[in-house]
C-alpha cells in the first residue's frame, strides 16, 4: 500500500468513526441520552393555560396544584394610566425606601392551569404619599407579560400609606390588572397581612405574606386566579 493510499483510507475510516457519533447522539445509542431520559427526576412540568389551549409545557420549578381560589375585584381607584412600561424594576433614583421583591403568578380557574401570555398592570403611590400622574415617567407603574412559567417578577420600593384628600388613610398597598385570553380581566388590590394602618376593608385573600430574605429585601409571593369564560 502506497502512501497516498494510506491516507485515504485512514481518512475514510476517521469520517465513518464520526458518522457513528453522530447517529449515537442524535438516537441515543451507545450511550448518548435522550433530552427526555436525561430530564429524568426534573419533575412533571405542569400545564399552562392560554385560553386557547388545554395543556401545553410550563416550568417544572413551579408547584403543579389541583384547586385555585379565584381572586377577587377590588376598586381600581382613580389612579390608573394606560401604557405603563415594560419594566421589572420600579424604584426611583432619589427615593429611599424599604425594597421589596414580588412575584406573581397567574393561573387560571380551569384546572388551576399556568397562564402564559397574560398581561400584569401593577401601580402604587410614590413615597412622596403621591402618585406619578404627570404621564412622563410613570414612577412605580409597569405593564409585563407573563412568561411560560405564568409568572412575572417585580422589584420595587414597598409602598407606603398615605392620607387621602378628604383625610382618609390609606395602608399599603398596590393596585393591580391582569388579563388573559380566553379569560375574565381582574381588577384589585393587595395590601399587607399585620399592617397596622390596615383598615380591614378588603378580604384576607387579598392580603399578602412577606419574608425578608438574606439580602435585606423583602419578598412576596401573589397567585392571581383569573375566572374563565
């Protein structure tokens, strides 16, 4: 066997040695795993629900349940702008206060399904006791878009009560719209649970826990359960 003729057959032989590779990673063989099997132990992903759709693929992080309490409407108040920013994180430069973490999650009354693609108006007062009304900036306001987990998460500065016009007083809280396909907008409030300013008008569904994790921020967790129709 010549030189010339070595070469070629050891290149032919390099080239089937790839092919097998090839075919043993695309089909599982001779070792190579799956995406399924290698996604063993991850936990059933749980359904989402985008009014359209019966059940599709969601966030195997997010704790599948079987019964949901729809939330309840609570007055908008007359704060509300259309066209909020799409943005995560609401604190101002300049203002100090306690910062807060939120994570909403929405799911639908339809078998407590994930909801992908709903839409989360979230506003609260400045912590000036006033809200941004001038339509520039739009202090403390965004409009997000739920992911395929259902959730949105918002970082801010925990709003503060305040005094209203005729003298009323007014906890903590934040108002908030959420809408979806296929389903009922809800519009409410949250305020916080042991709130001593609380004036106990709205029902404890409405109210929300919070820890404060190891960074100093204060973090909560809110389910929206949207009717559907």
């Amino acid at each position: 066997m010549t030189q010339e003729e070595f070469r070629n057959k050891t290149r032919r032989e390099l080239m089937l040695g790839l092919s097998a590779v090839g075919i043993a990673a695309l089909t599982g063989c001779d070792g190579a795993r799956s995406w399924r099997e290698g996604s063993e132990g991850r936990g059933a992903a749980p359904p989402i629900d985008t009014g359209l759709l019966d059940t599709s693929w969601g966030d195997s992080g997010i704790e599948e349940v079987s019964d949901c309490e729809l939330t309840r409407n609570f007055a908008e108040g007359p704060f509300y702008q259309d066209g909020a920013p799409a943005r995560v994180d609401l604190r101002t430069a300049g203002e100090l206060g306690t910062d807060l973490r939120m994570t909403l999650v929405v799911r639908s009354e339809r078998g407590c399904r994930l909801v992908g693609d709903a839409q989360v108006d979230l506003w609260h007062v400045m912590q000036t006791g006033l809200y941004d009304l001038d339509g520039k900036d739009m202090h403390y306001r965004c409009n997000l878009q739920t992911g395929f987990d259902g959730q949105v998460e918002i970082t801010t500065l925990r709003p503060i009560s305040y005094y209203t016009e005729t003298g009323k007083l007014m906890p903590s809280h934040f108002h908030l719209k959420v809408s979806a396909d296929g389903h009922d907008t809800v519009t409410t409030q949250l305020r916080f649970a042991n709130d001593p300013d609380d004036d106990g008008e709205v029902p404890d569904s409405l109210l929300l826990e919070t820890t404060t994790g190891s960074d100093g921020v204060q973090q909560t967790t809110y389910v929206v359960t949207l009717a559907a129709r």
